[in-house]
C-alpha cells in the first residue's frame, strides 16, 4: 500500500473516533506477576522447614506436659492450695528451701532425710543465725540461747540455758548402769532408788558431802542402810546431839581392853571414851573400870 493511502485511512479513523481518545504505545512490553523458578522452590522449602519446626515444638509441649505431670492443681506430686504448697511422696530439694511453716498431713509423719546431716537455720532480719539444729551422723547439736522441751499441755519438761539445766516432770529417771555422774553440786529435795534396787551414793576418789539448813533424812523402808568408807565416817552436829533411837545398836570391832596376865572372862562391858573420842570395851564392875584400861587410848 502506498503512503498516501495510509495516510487516508489512519486520517478516516482518527475522524471517526474523535469522542474517544486511544492512544495506543508503539512498543508494548508484557510483564509476569509472582515469583517463578528457583525461587519458589525456595519459599516452598522454607515454609516446610517451618512447618516441620512447629510441629517438633508442639509435640515437645506436649512430651514436657505429660512426663512433668501437669494438671489444673500443679505438677506432679506438688498441688497448689488455698493453705500453700503440697507434696505427696518423697522430694528431693537441690538448692535451699526458705518456708515459713513446713507441716506434715494429718495421717503421717514428717521425715527430713539427708545422706550428711540435716541442718535448720533461723535468722534475723539482718541474715545472722540465731539458732541452729545440726543432725548428723554422730552428734545432734542445737545452737542457741535456750533449749526447751514442752509438753502437750504446754508445761516446760526441760530448759537448759548457760545459767542451769531445768527438769520439769515429777520423777527424774536415770538407766544407765553406771548412774548418774554431777562433777559439781546436785540441788534435789528428794534422792530415791528404784523398787527392789539397791540406792548408793559414792565418791570414788573424794569426800560425800550432804549439806541441809533443816537436817537429812534417809530412809529404807525394807531394808538396811550402809555407810562403807576406805577412811573415816564423821557424824558432826554443831549444834546439838547425836542420837541413835534404835531397838538394838551394836559396835561389833570395838577393841577390847584386856587386864596385864588375867585370863578373867567377863559377858558384860563397859563402853569407855578416849580424850580423842575413841571407843573401847572395858570389863564391867561394881564401879567404872574405864582407868584401869586406859592404855587402849594410848
């Protein structure tokens, strides 16, 4: 077709649209929405990756959950109530435990086990111990300004502090075979044996001292009262007398005195006293005969 016949027609069609204005591009270029090739295998491995992560983190909670024993009232054998905390069965503590009361159920004991000791601490305000209950293998040791044992009732049973040592119940009773052993003085109204068990007080390598602003009294109800001494036995009285109110008082190892190549035997004596207060057995006559063996004392 000749130029000026183009001409014509594109002049025709302009004319005959002139109401619309159409511009078309001389070069037209098609571009592609989205994402195409290596790319999207890309992004489809990656969101897979994800989905596998999503789905081992799910199954994990869900492992945790059941192994820890998770429940709406705790975890495990540890319930969460009004009161506080609650353990059943047996737990391990790895790290300190700071309670303010620890309390065992109704229906059982409270058992502290450790494979050392077991330690209870209790601290000021300021973090200083003020006292301390150290069980351990050989020895239990309490730290502190007192040590008291009450009863149900709340009536001291025992007190020890750094001044005395307190027993408060009706009998004291000791069971060791070896009694009991005071290095110092033993304040008591009342020393008593057990029922058919022979009651002695000894001092093995020193004096026996019984001291009272009212006197002493010992008694044996059914039986005797011995006085054994490696040296001398004193009976003293400051201030009074000595009395022996029985229905027979014997002196069996008195010596005797005897007169110079007399075989004269005699079944009564007479009871004489030395200056320095021995006692010695004389021959009994019409009058004392104290002088005539007075040479015992000598």
């Amino acid at each position: 077709m000749e130029p000026s016949i183009q001409q014509m027609v594109r002049e025709q069609y302009t004319t005959t649209t002139q109401g619309t204005r159409l511009e078309r591009p001389e070069n037209q270029y098609v571009y592609k929405i989205g994402i195409y090739g290596w790319r999207k295998r890309c992004l489809y491995l990656f969101v897979l990756l994800l989905l596998i992560v999503l789905v081992v983190n799910f199954a994990l909670t869900i492992w945790i959950l059941k192994v820890m024993w998770f429940s709406p009232t705790g975890m495990g054998y540890v319930h969460v109530t009004k009161e506080g905390l609650q353990l059943e069965g047996e737990s391990e503590f790895l790290y300190p435990l700071y309670a303010k009361e620890i309390r065992s159920r109704m229906d059982s004991s409270l058992l502290l086990q450790s494979a050392h000791n077991v330690t209870v601490n209790a601290r000021n305000s300021d973090g200083e111990i003020t006292g301390r209950l150290n069980v351990g293998p050989k020895m239990v040791e309490v730290l502190g300004q007192q040590f008291q044992i009450n009863s149900i009732d709340g009536i001291p049973l025992f007190t020890v502090d750094e001044n005395e040592a307190a027993v408060g119940t009706d009998k004291l009773r000791v069971t060791g075979p070896e009694g009991a052993i005071f290095e110092h003085s033993v304040e008591t109204p009342l020393v008593r044996g057990d029922a058919f068990k022979h009651l002695r007080l000894e001092s093995p390598t020193r004096s026996l001292s019984m001291d009272a602003p009212k006197g002493i009294n010992i008694k044996a109800q059914a039986g005797n009262i011995e006085a054994l001494s490696q040296m001398d036995i004193k009976l003293h009285s400051s201030d009074g007398m000595l009395l022996l109110d029985a229905e027979t008082v014997r002196l069996p190892k008195l010596p005797e005195g005897t007169r110079g190549g007399s075989d004269w035997s005699q079944e009564l004596y007479e009871i004489c006293v030395c200056p320095d207060g021995k006692l010695y057995l004389s021959a009994a006559g019409h009058y004392s005969t104290c002088q005539e063996y007075s040479h015992v004392c000598q």
